[in-house]
C-alpha cells in the first residue's frame, strides 16, 4: 500500500488497522506504537501539504519527501506485520 497524499491515508489506516487488530498480544503494543507513529507522520504530511499549497518555497519538495519516507515505513511495517502473523 502506498499514499500519494494525505487524504488516501484513511484507506491505508483502515486496512492496517485490521492487521494491526489481528497481531500477537505480545506484539500488540509495539503494532500500535508503530501504527501511531505512521498517523503522525501522516499529520506532517498534511501540514507540508497545506504550507505548499500556500507558499512557493520549496515545500512541495518537503512534501514529496515525506510522502517517500511514509511509503517506505508503511511498507517496512506491512512485511513485520506479515512476519507476525506468519510466527502465530
């Protein structure tokens, strides 16, 4: 799964979400650390988003930079995630 933008987010929350949801209880907390830790990267994105929309200085790089840092880490927690569920 991959964002584009900030608003594609909650298609993406909601599928990680049920992942999430159907983690070991040992893992659990570190899911949902890892999980929020994504949402609040997902609250600068949509800053970013907003200051480039506005200004012409360089902020759509930031958000375009951001927006591969996100992806990456969605994807990073998508294969633990996997990987968790493939120990049960």
């Amino acid at each position: 799964m991959k964002v584009t933008n900030s608003l594609q987010w909650s298609e993406v929350e909601a599928e990680l979400n049920k992942q999430v949801r159907s983690t070991p209880p040992k893992f659990a907390m570190d899911a949902q650390k890892m999980f929020n830790n994504l949402r609040a990267m997902i609250t600068k994105l949509s800053k970013l988003e907003m200051e480039a929309r506005t200004s012409s200085s360089g902020s759509k790089r930031r958000v375009n930079e951001q927006l591969e840092l996100i992806n990456i880490e969605i994807e990073s927690f998508e294969q633990w995630l996997m990987m968790l569920l493939l120990m049960k």
